[in-house]
C-alpha cells in the first residue's frame, strides 16, 4: 500500500525504516531520502509507526 503519493513511500519501506530505528515521520524520511511534501500522509505514517514500534 502506498503511505504517501507525494514521495512513493510505500508501507513496507516504511515498516522497515522503523525496524531500522526511526522512529517519527521526519526521521523516516530522512533515512528513506526524501522529504514531505504535502503533508497528507503523516497521520496514518504515525499509526504505521505506532503499529511497527508496538510489536517490536
């Protein structure tokens, strides 16, 4: 599933910047190489990080 248009970022990138210890919308951007545009995407990247951090 796309997380945010803008940029491509699909959920599974995303999922895995979290694994690799981002932890808020902007520090996985940073590590994915991009940054946000329009800022639709970050309330449900939240609840994806949300998500991955709870079962780590």
């Amino acid at each position: 599933m796309v997380v945010c248009i803008c940029n491509a970022i699909r959920e599974k990138d995303l999922r895995a910047a979290v694994r690799s210890g981002s932890e808020k919308p902007c520090e996985v951007y940073a590590q994915l190489g991009r940054k946000p545009k329009c800022g639709q995407c970050l309330s449900f990247a939240k609840t994806i990080i949300q998500s991955e951090l709870a079962t780590a």
